[in-house]
C-alpha cells in the first residue's frame, strides 16, 4: 500500500460517547464515517483472552433458554498513543486495545461488510 493510501485509512476525528453509552464514531480521512456500538466493540475485543475465547470450540448444545446478559457499555476510554483506543468495558473487561487499523477493518457499515463478504469469496 502506497504512503497516501495509508493516510487515507488514519481518522480525522474521533468521539467515544461513554456517557450516554452511544459508542464511538470515527471520521477517517478518505471522507468514511464509522460506528462501533460498546457490544459490538466488546464482541471484537482483540485480547489474547477474548481471541483464545473465540477459537474454543463450545461445550455442548447451546441452552434453550439463553441467560440474560445486560448491555455492556463502556465506563472509560482512553487513547493508546497515536495509534489505539482502549476500553473500560461495564463487564470489567480493559484489556483490549482497538488500534485504528482494527477499527477500520471492523468497521460495521453496510459498505464495509459487504466488501468483507467479497473478500470472503
């Protein structure tokens, strides 16, 4: 990837709404607008933990009657460098870091995913 292209790719504006609890929305240079919910950002959580989490096959059948898990927002958030942004999540998890690079390849717009999907194929 060219120089130009990378900076393209690095946000121009960021706001983490913690207090209402409204997630994150990024401007990225190249004119794209993200935004990142606190579950889904949870969800994506890059830690070894929550990776080595994903990669476990699960025990058993799913439970037919799902417990009830409240909606994780997030208590803080702080900048990580230049680079990275890191979470305070409501279920106590703090460890990920979401670099920017991450964030905009998990960007969930309905552009995105449907580019992912492509790549996919």
């Amino acid at each position: 990837m060219a120089p130009e292209d990378n900076a393209k790719l690095k946000p121009v504006d960021v706001k983490v709404h913690v207090s209402n609890g409204a997630g994150v929305d990024i401007v990225w240079a190249d004119g794209h607008l993200s935004h990142y919910d606190f579950p889904y950002l949870r969800d994506h959580c890059p830690c070894a933990v929550c990776e080595d989490e994903r990669g476990r096959p699960s025990a058993g059948e799913p439970s037919p009657l799902p417990l009830y898990k409240p909606r994780v927002t997030a208590r803080a958030a702080s900048a990580v460098g230049h680079y990275a942004l890191q979470f305070d999540f409501s279920d106590g998890h703090a460890t990920g870091i979401f670099s920017f690079d991450l964030l905009r390849d998990l960007c969930p717009c309905d552009v995105c995913q449907a580019a992912r999907d492509a790549h996919k194929n």
